[in-house]
C-alpha cells in the first residue's frame, strides 16, 4: 500500500508544470515571510542610483556598487514603470531568489529524479541565509539566478545539443558578471560540466565565445565612458584597491579555510556539502562530476582569489553573505548522495533527510520578523515621504541589538561578556548617518536634495537618540520618530507640541 508520500510524488510526476510552479510560489511565500527591511548603506545607493537613472539623471559616479548595471538597469526599469515606491526592491531578489530554486529542481531531476528536485529546490528556499539574500538587492542574488539559469540550459544542452541553449547560457553568465564580477568563478566548474559528459571542445568554445565575447564588450563601453582602459575592472581596482581588509600574511592566507567559521550554524552543512562535492568527483555520471567541479571551484575561489601579489591581496574578504549563491549545487549533491543512502538504508536516509528540512525550516521561522517588512515599508513610506517633503525634523533612535535567549546562551558559553566593550559614540553616529541614507533613498521624493539631505549633521539628544534637524538647521517640533535597530525599523509619527 503506497504512503501518503508516495501518491504526493506519484501526483507530481504526472503534473511537472504544477509542480514547479507550486515551487516558484512557494519560494515567493517563503521570501515574502521572512523577508527584512531594505538594509542602509549598500542597499540604499544602488536603489538611489536606479533612481537616478530613471528620472535621467545618470549614475552619480562610478565605483563598486554603480558599476553593476545588471542590478540598477532592471530596478531602474521597474521604477520608470511604476514610480520610486520602495517595496519594488523586493521585486527582483523574490522573482531571481525563486527562479533559482525551480532551476535547482530541473538540475535535480535531470541527475537523478524529480523526487530529488523538489527536495533540493525546497532547501535551497529554506536555506537560512536566504533570508538576507532573497530580500536585499545584494549582487548575490542576481548572481544566484542567472547562474541557476546557465546550469540548468547546459543541462539542457547535454541532452538536446542545441547550440542556442549554449549561446543562452553565455548570455546568462554575461548578466552574472554584471552584477557581481565573482561570477567568473563559475567560468572553471561550468566549462568542466560542458565538456566532461561530452568531450566536445567546440562547445566549450562556442559558450566562452560569448560569454567572453559580451564582457569584452563592456570592457570596451566602460573604457569609452570612464577613459580607464582597464574598463570595469580598472575601475573596480580604483574603487576598492585600499580597502583595509584586503592586505594579508601568507600564513593567513593558506587557513582562509578558517574563515568559513563565519557561516556559524551552517559550518556543518558547509563541511558536508564539500565532502559531498568531493565525492561527487568520482561520480559515474559525469554531469554529477560537473556540479561537483563547479561547487568545490566557486567554494576555493571566493576564499583564495588573490588581486594581488606584492604585498599579498585577497580578490575579497569573505563573508556570510557569499555562500548562498553557491549552496544549492552543494546541499543538491549532498540530497544526491543521501537519496542513494535512503535506497541502501532507508531509515537512516530518511532520519537525515528529515533531520536535514526540520534544521532548516527551524532557523527560517525563528528569522520571521515581528512586522512584515514589506507592511512595515508601506507604512513608513506613507509616514515619512510627506514628513521628508515638508522638511521637517525627524527624531533617529538607534535601538542596541540584544541576543535572544538561544544567543545569549552561546555568548555567555564561548565568550567572557564583562570583556565585551560598550558602543562608542562613533559606532552610533556611523550607524544614525546609515539610517540617514537609507531613509534619503527610500523615502524623499526630491532627488536634488539628496546629497544635501544625507550630509545634513545630526544633532545628538541622547545616547541612542540624533535629530535629523531640517534643511536649514531647526530641530524643533520634529514631525516622525525612525526607531531602527540592527535588522528592523518603524517610524512614528510625533505630535505637534502646542505654542501654549
């Protein structure tokens, strides 16, 4: 007699189209949910800069953020569509975060079964991560779903050999690299998945060609453009050639291993899913050895990737926020391996694979916001749009972040808090001036004022407390109050004091 579980998969092989848009849906709920407010800094001058573009402004100036035009060409489309309501910056990371994990679905079907699709489609939503990711116009996710894309058409392309889906794919690494230039650490692993099922060298050259082909073309429009003849990247190396945490000693360069300590909870998931994608490289099926090579190539490359020899400088500082448009080829090959476990032993690839969705769904609901974000947006957009209009003071509150009884434990377990040294007043201002930014770029309606706006002095009231004062100074009768912590904020309004 077939288990409730068996018919759900029965059902969903007969109907795949239902399927994988159940998924996409549920990936959009999933990102919708758990989704955090536009983070400052970043974030915000991307989302300005699309602003600008728009209304014909032009890019402010070129550096890191305004050169990845695969993120402000589309967000700059959806404002001239429909007008600089900031709840459009979750259009694209929810559309690409979702499109990626229908993406990871086919791959999974094509290596091994729809059944192993669904499951490392609905991790890949779940991973924990995604949270940030999928909700932020970080270059991440853009990353992740162009890339979904070009795996899954050369997936395609082993079975159909149309040259089309390689030219397709090439295009899709050209929109990676616009948005982020890491996606040349995909180049190594997607030529091995090309050429070692097949052995064919004229599609290897046949996608370099254009994806080679595309940048050089934007080399040559950002030489044209900026007179740097090195184009994006000369540009890119003017931009972040002294940041401070580039520079570094050859002993620790060879344990930037160490650094992956910085996926904290996920470090197991991180060390299983190489070993996974190690063992992946002696796989029968080649395509299997590709993802593998595409995996462990992307993982070494984000770690090692030096810009620079005399003195020694990484490509990058590695940080949390890299991993998640690498992790579905690595938790898919882990499933992989798992679902061969559960045909030896199925007790114990079940209790793995359970233990594996429960871990995960844990950490995603436990990150589900108090508000909505996107609710939380509207109503600070309809607060502060007329307040920042009529130029009026507002009050900035800067709430300390303070762990939950789960991290309080950790911190309390592995670190000495009496060490722990109180936040400086610099800390808090650098913090208050973000929020500043941020609430220019989402909320002021005058883009002519923006530079003048975010440079505008706080005044400090309290600790934790600045006025944003108005365009000529005056603090007084401020009109709003943005209370704004490390990963919330909620504006309210302030009543007028009487002139009695």
């Amino acid at each position: 007699m077939p288990s409730r579980l068996d018919r759900i998969f029965a059902w969903a092989e007969r109907h795949p189209a239902q399927v994988l848009l159940l998924l996409f849906l549920f990936s959009l709920l999933v990102r919708f949910v758990t989704a955090e407010y536009l983070m400052d800094g970043d974030n915000a001058s991307k989302w300005m800069e699309a602003r600008r573009l728009a209304a014909g402004l032009g890019i402010s100036h070129w550096y890191n953020h305004s050169m990845r035009w695969a993120v402000i060409l589309p967000l700059a489309g959806l404002i001239k569509l429909f007008g600089p309501n900031p709840l459009l910056t979750y259009v694209l990371p929810f559309t690409l975060a979702s499109v990626a994990s229908v993406c990871i679905c086919l791959i999974g079907e094509k290596i091994h079964s729809l059944k192993l699709g669904i499951a490392a489609s609905l991790l890949t939503t779940l991973l924990p991560l995604m949270v940030v990711t999928g909700s932020q116009i970080f270059p991440g996710v853009f990353e992740l779903g162009f890339t979904a894309l070009m795996v899954w058409l050369v997936m395609v392309w082993i079975d159909r050999r149309s040259s089309w889906l390689l030219v397709l794919a090439g295009v899709c690494f050209f929109l990676g690299w616009g948005a982020r230039v890491t996606e040349l650490y995909t180049y190594p692993g997607i030529i091995l998945l090309i050429w070692l099922p097949t052995r064919d060298v004229k599609a290897v050259l046949l996608f370099t060609a254009v994806a080679a082909g595309l940048c050089f073309a934007e080399w040559g429009w950002f030489w044209w453009d900026s007179g740097n003849p090195m184009g994006r990247l000369g540009l890119l190396s003017a931009t972040r050639g002294d940041h401070p945490d580039l520079p570094i000693t050859l002993k620790n360069y060879l344990l930037q291993f160490v650094e992956l300590k910085k996926l904290k909870g996920l470090l197991p998931i991180a060390v299983l899913t190489l070993a996974a994608s190690g063992a992946a490289l002696r796989d029968r099926d080649m395509r299997v050895r590709g993802l593998g090579a595409l995996y462990l190539g992307c993982m070494f490359l984000v770690l090692y990737m030096i810009s620079g020899v005399a003195p020694l400088k990484l490509a990058l500082p590695y940080g949390a926020r890299y991993y998640p448009q690498m992790a579905p080829y690595g938790l898919l090959l882990l499933l992989y391996f798992l679902f061969k476990l559960k045909d030896r032993h199925r007790r114990t690839g079940i209790a793995l694979i359970a233990i594996l969705f429960i871990s995960f769904a844990g950490f995603s609901i436990k990150r589900i916001p108090p508000t909505n974000s996107l609710v939380q947006m509207s109503r600070d957009y309809a607060l502060l749009r007329p307040v920042l209009a009529a130029d009026r003071p507002i009050v900035l509150v800067n709430e300390p972040w303070e762990p939950n009884f789960i991290e309080k434990i950790l911190i309390e377990t592995f670190t000495n808090p009496a060490r722990k040294k109180p936040r400086g007043d610099s800390s808090i201002r650098l913090d208050m001036s973000r929020d500043q930014e941020r609430m220019g770029a989402l909320f002021l309606d005058d883009i002519g004022r923006y530079a003048q706006f975010i440079n505008a002095p706080l005044v400090r009231v309290e600790k934790y407390r600045y006025i944003l004062p108005s365009s000529n100074g005056g603090i007084e009768s401020p009109a709003a109050e943005s209370v704004f912590g490390r990963k919330l904020h909620r504006a309210f309004p302030l009543p007028a004091k009487s002139d009695s």
